[in-house]
C-alpha cells in the first residue's frame, strides 16, 4: 500500500475578543476559543490529523480532500500575509516651501 502525501495550508491568529483561532484554509476545517496562538496551531493539527484518519478510511473521497474554507478566511490569510508599509522616521522629514519668481507660483 503507497503512502499519500497531502500539503494544507492554514493560519492562526488573534480575534478581536483575546482568544486565539486556527483554520485550515483546504479542508474548511476551524478551532476557535484557544487561549494562546500555540494552542490554536495544535488544536488544528489535531483536528486535521483526525479528519484524515477518517477520510483514509473511506478511501479518500474528494468531498472531503477538497473542500476549501469560505472567503471569509482566505481574506483572512491575504490580510495576514500582506506586506506592511514602513513607517519613514519623521526627524528625517522637513516641510519647505519655494516660490518661482517668473510664474508666481508657490509649493509647499
């Protein structure tokens, strides 16, 4: 019997409450009310072995490998994943004006 390799993605993150939740993104598969993010990540590996374990048993049926979660967490995870702006050191920074003298006009 070969051994199947399967790849998930999923985040962990702070809700807005305090607690902490993990989602697999493939497998629509989410553990909320953790309350720390390394219980989040354990609690969905967790969840994500079992449902494994039981989808192996019924022979891998494709309704429960591929079953991605909602937009909602996909929205999540580009939210997570976007790149942050950078703040300049505003003591580098100075306001200046000048004036050209043949249109009379002045920039600030």
């Amino acid at each position: 019997m070969s051994q199947q390799t399967f790849y998930f993605r999923c985040i962990a993150y702070q809700e807005k409450g305090g607690s902490f939740t993990g989602v697999c993104l493939d497998l629509d598969i989410v553990e909320e009310g953790h309350v720390t993010l390394q219980e989040a990540m354990l609690s969905i590996n967790d969840a994500i072995i079992s449902h494994m374990e039981a989808t192996a048993k019924l022979g891998f049926p494709k309704e429960l490998v591929l079953r991605p979660a909602s937009r909602e967490y996909w929205r999540k995870l580009e939210e997570i994943t976007r790149p942050k702006a950078q703040k300049l050191p505003l003591e580098n920074f100075r306001f200046y004006s000048v004036q050209s003298p043949q249109q009379n006009l002045s920039y600030a």
